[in-house]
C-alpha cells in the first residue's frame, strides 16, 4: 500500500481514571525524524513511544503531542516544606515585632505562606509511576491512545496515497503513448537526416568543385545514424517504467526507490533530447520531461 509522507492524526483514551489525549501530523523529509512534546514524568515511556512509530513509519517529520490528565486522588500529591514555612513565619514574627505590628492573626499568615511557592509545593503527577502497576496502567493506557491516533494517522496516508497513485498512474500511461509515437518517428527521422547530409555534401561538392566518394559518404551516413539512434535509451526507459509500475504494487516503503527510477527516466530523455534534431521528436521529448516532472513532484510526497 503506498502512503503519502503527511498525514494527521488525533485520538483519546481514558482508562483507570486517567485520559490521554495524543495529536501528530507529518511532513515531507528524507529520513525520519520524530518530535515528541509530552509530560516530563512520561520521559522513561519515549524509547516505547519512538518504537511504536517507527513500526509504521520510515520517512517524514513527525510532531506529536501528548496530553495526561488523571482524575485519580494517588496521582497527584501536595508537599509542605517545613523548613521554607519556619523561616517565613520567623522573618514575619521579626517585621511585625521591628514595626510594633501586634501579633500577627493565623488566617493571614496562612495566607501569605500559600502565596510562596518554595512553601506549598503541587506534586502534579510526578507520583503516578510509583509502582510498577502503575507504570503498567499508563502504559496501557498511552499505547491504546497511540494505536488509535496511528490508525486515523495511517488512514489518512493511505488515501493521499491511493490519490497520488492514479495521478502517477495516468501521467505513466502518456509516457507510454508518447513513446509508441517516438518510435514511429525515428525511421523518418534517420531518413530525414540522411537526406539533408546527401544535399549538404552536394551543395559543397558544387561550391567548391570535387566528386563526393560514395563510399565515403556512406560511412559518415552510419556515423551520423549511430549517433542519432535512441532505440537503446528508449529501450531502458520502457525498462524504468516497467520497474516503476511493479514498484507501485509493493507493500513496503518504496519512496526512495522511487525517487531513483524517476531520476534514471529523466537521464534517459535527456540523452534522447540531445540526440534528437527533429522537431517532432523534440516536441514529444518536451512533453515527456514535463510528465516526468510531475511524477517527480509526486513521488516526494510518497513514503
């Protein structure tokens, strides 16, 4: 199945009182490259993460985001530090008595030590790994969050997938028609060319006097021939193009490959362009490089 490199994907998974929420897209890249932005206590889970995506995908840049909220009492804890709260309490007791305040009411003091935050510290989850059962349960519970985002992530890839096929696949079918039209150009081409060598050799026979050796113009005849002959880059380019179209039925990762085989076509017409000196042939050669092109363009969105 070939799959386009962007894709978007966004799930939600609540299990034992605790809900991720796990959103990726993808870009084009040559290799891949993984962004994960997630809570800090969920760092020992992201060699899992990582491997889980590089399961189903093998080029583009990936970003991930990863949201945890826990509606269970066990997972978030608050800490006093006491030694912060005696030396507050102390440096108020000295301002109130420095400035002949009274003593200073509970209820307020209270208040002013909630405002510090050295005091009264929030432990957001850094207590949910505690015990290995724990660990399982989040695990569990981010791995079904993952699954979930990946299926819509991969759903998405196939169908930009399937759409880039058929356009590649009808820009091939052209490709194919225009060298069946190539083909049939060539003789009349040879001829052609062969006929304005006679007339340039006599017209220099009749200008600067002399016979023309048959022979001899025979032989540069065959050399202009040879070098005008493109039966053999037509040849391998009907050979990249099988290639290309088996390419499209494998069911790995064949973006490279490819990327590879459209380079090679475009090597091949190039050669046919530089050979050719009729403007039949130029023109198809024109159009194919332009149908190359565009498959080139396609095949960079392809995994």
């Amino acid at each position: 199945m070939v799959r386009s490199m962007t894709g978007f994907g966004r799930s939600e998974s609540f299990l034992h009182d605790r809900r991720f929420k796990v959103e990726m897209k993808s870009v084009n890249h040559r290799f891949s490259d993984f962004s994960i932005k997630a809570p800090r206590f969920l760092n020992p889970f992201e060699d899992r993460i990582r491997s889980r995506l590089a399961q189903n995908i093998t080029r583009g840049k990936v970003d991930m985001w990863i949201n945890f909220e826990s509606f269970k009492h066990d997972d978030m804890t608050v800490h006093v530090n006491e030694v912060y709260a005696d030396a507050y309490m102390s440096a108020l007791s000295k301002l109130s008595t420095r400035y002949r305040l009274g003593e200073m009411p509970l209820g307020v003091a209270l208040e002013l030590m909630a405002k510090v935050p050295e005091i009264i510290i929030f432990d957001r989850y850094e207590s949910v790994l505690s015990s290995e059962t724990a660990r399982n349960e989040i695990w569990e519970n981010l791995s079904e969050a993952l699954d979930l985002a990946l299926a819509q992530f991969n759903q998405m890839r196939e169908a930009e997938g399937e759409a880039l096929v058929r356009d590649m696949e009808k820009h091939h079918s052209r490709i194919c028609e225009l060298i069946k039209i190539i083909r049939k150009r060539v003789p009349f081409h040879l001829e052609e060319q062969s006929a304005r060598l006679h007339e340039r050799v006599n017209e220099l026979m009749s200008k600067f006097g002399g016979n023309p050796d048959d022979g001899r113009l025979l032989t540069e005849v065959a050399i202009q021939a040879d070098k005008s002959d493109i039966n053999e880059e037509l040849a391998r380019l009907e050979s990249h193009l099988k290639q290309f179209t088996n390419t499209l039925g494998e069911e790995h990762a064949i973006g490279r490959k490819m990327d590879f085989l459209v380079q090679e076509m475009n090597r091949e017409v190039n050669t046919i362009g530089s050979k050719s000196t009729d403007i039949e042939l130029t023109k198809s050669v024109v159009e194919l490089k332009s149908l190359i092109e565009k498959i080139r363009e396609q095949v960079q969105n392809i995994e």
